[in-house]
C-alpha cells in the first residue's frame, strides 16, 4: 500500500513538473535564483533549464509508474 502511494505522488509530482516547467523557470528568474553554470558554454540559458525540469519530471513519472505496478503486482 506504501508503495501505491508513493508511486501516485511521483506522478502527481513529475505530471506537475513537466506541465509547469516554464512557470518554474520564469519564478527562479523573478526570484534571483543563480542558473547552474556549464563548463563548456558558461551559465546555461532558460531553454536548458526548463528542458532540465521537465526532465526530471519524466524521471519522477517513469519511477512512480514502476512503484504503481510493483505495488499492484503487474510485476
């Protein structure tokens, strides 16, 4: 039953992350957050980091879809 749970809010989390990047990236930029810095090309620009969250919101669905089927027993 933990595992249902948490599975279910990766994907709430990551669904989230992935809808609303842009609006992630625009309040870090409101905010003053500093932008990560790249070795190769300096400080990377806003289309990186919202390609960044998104990404890691992909990561958060695909682990919570697997932690869905473990804890049903599909595997």
């Amino acid at each position: 039953m933990f595992t249902l749970a948490v599975g279910l809010v990766l994907v709430v989390l990551g669904t989230a992350g992935i809808r609303y990047a842009p609006a992630v990236v625009a309040a870090q930029h409101r905010r003053g957050m500093a932008p990560l810095e790249d070795d190769d090309h300096g400080v990377l620009d806003e289309t990186d980091r919202k390609r960044a969250t998104r990404g890691t919101g992909v990561v958060f669905v695909v682990v919570g879809f697997t932690l869905l089927a473990y804890g049903s027993g599909v595997i």
